[in-house]
C-alpha cells in the first residue's frame, strides 16, 4: 500500500511524503465551522498532513476560503462571495466567534501541511496564484478545480505547482485508462499528478483495478472523494489508491496506522 512519490520537476514536494494521502476535507469540522483555521488545526493536531479546501475571491481580489459562492448555508446571509470586500467577509460569524479565513492566513498559519486548493470561480485562479506566491508555498500545494480554465489560471501564474485533472481531462483521461489506451495518448495526461474523482458515477464504477494500474504506469496518482465509512477507505486502500479525501480525518489517520502497525501483508503458504 505505502509508495514514495518522486519530487517533481519545478520544485513541488506535494507528494514527497509517503502515501496513503488522507486529505481532511474542509479540515476536521466536527466540532468547529467547515473551512475555518480552526477546522484545519483539529485535522493537523490528529496527525493530517494534507488538508482539502477552496477558495473563492472577494470583491477586492482577495483569495478566502469557502466552499459555497453564497454565505446562505454557512451563515446564513443572503450575499454572494464576490459582492463583499475581504473586511467585510471576515467580519462574518461562522459560528461561535469562527471567522472565514484568506488563504495566505492558512499557508502562513500551517507551515508544515500540503493544501489541495480547489479554485471555484474564474476571479479566484489570480487570488489563488497571489497568496501562495506570498506564502512560498508553491512546493506544498496542489492546484485543482471543476474547470480548465481556473485550473490553468493558477498553473500558468505558478509554475512548479502540481495540479490533478479539470473535469473534461478526468473524463477524456478515465476513458482512454478503461480501454486500455492511455500509454497511447500521453498528451492527455501532461501537466498532471493526480486525478481526483468519487469511486462511483451513476452505475459506472470509476475506482477500478484496471484504471488505477494505467494511471500509475503513467505516474498518476489517485484520490478518491468523498469517503467517511472506514470500510470503504480499507476497500480502496486496498485496491491501491494513493488518497482518500474524507470529512472524517481522525477515522481515515487510525485506519492507516492501524493497517501500517501490522507491517507488509505476508505471502501465504
């Protein structure tokens, strides 16, 4: 299960530590606000290296960190993101006294963890490309989002950075690896470390033994979203994905020490 990464050209580290990746989804929220510092704190203090978060821009061009485009849910504001100045959003209540924090914070805040910094909308590839530049955190970060276009935003503004596969690339890429075609087409998978997708899609399953060996020949890795059941992060552990992005960080930390406390599987008789 445990594989060694190597250091990528242009200077990223991303994955230089040992995998399985557990990557804590919006931090360890279970007892503080989603996507706060103090989420990302209760994920590291567990032992996470990896934490899991996106970033939409303020009105001033600020790079915050929120899943949603709207503060509805997480606070319930009727205001979108892009309306409101990084002041103003961070004078927001997330509960009990949680604010909402810019990206540079966190990178500054966490020194030590690798980000996988989703990019929501077009507005924030810039913000994004801004605060991790400032923070000198281009080697421990890991570019992605929905579209093409945000993710090659950032990647053109930080070169060395990782990134794992817009949306159209996971489908152009998962189709050529289930045929059994993608050492054919190595244009598909340039500028490409990780392919991050659910283990299902409908009926279609994604998380195959077949899809991840050619993704791996290809130095691919891949990270499987969402997963909170520790019988099925053991199910795809086993089935040789490199991370599990999960809401359940303290589970999936236990999970991987318990399977390393027993050292490499045995042969059978």
């Amino acid at each position: 299960m445990v594989r060694r990464r190597r250091r990528r050209d242009g200077g990223s580290d991303w994955f230089a530590v040992e995998a399985p990746r557990i990557l804590a989804h919006r931090g360890l929220a279970l007892d503080v606000p989603e996507n706060t510092l103090a989420s990302f704190r209760a994920a590291v203090t567990l032992g996470a290296r990896y934490v899991e978060t996106d970033v939409h821009a303020s009105q001033d061009g600020v790079a915050m960190i929120a899943h949603d485009p709207s503060l509805a849910r997480v606070a319930g504001i009727d205001a979108e993101m892009s309306d409101l100045t990084t002041a103003e959003l961070q004078k927001v209540d997330l509960g009990d006294g949680h604010r909402m924090p810019t990206l540079l914070e966190a990178l500054l805040a966490f020194p030590d963890t690798r980000f996988n910094i989703d990019v929501k909308s077009q507005g924030a590839g810039a913000a994004v490309a801004s605060a991790v530049l400032a923070a000198g955190a281009t080697h421990r970060v890991l570019v992605t989002s929905f579209s093409s276009r945000r993710r090659a935003s950032v990647v053109r503004l930080v070169p060395g950075v990782a990134s794992s596969a817009s949306a159209s690339r996971v489908a152009l890429i998962l189709a050529l690896a289930k045929f059994g075609v993608l050492d054919a087409a190595p244009w598909a998978v340039a500028g490409i470390d990780a392919v991050q997708v659910p283990p299902k899609r409908g009926c279609l399953t994604i998380a195959t033994p077949r899809v991840i060996r050619a993704l791996h020949l290809r130095g691919i890795e891949v990270h499987i979203w969402t997963i909170n059941d520790p019988g099925e992060m053991r199910r795809l552990l086993e089935l040789g994905v490199d991370g599990i992005v999960t809401d359940r960080a303290d589970l999936a930390l236990d999970l991987v020490r318990g399977i390393a406390s027993l050292g490499p599987a045995q042969p059978r008789a």
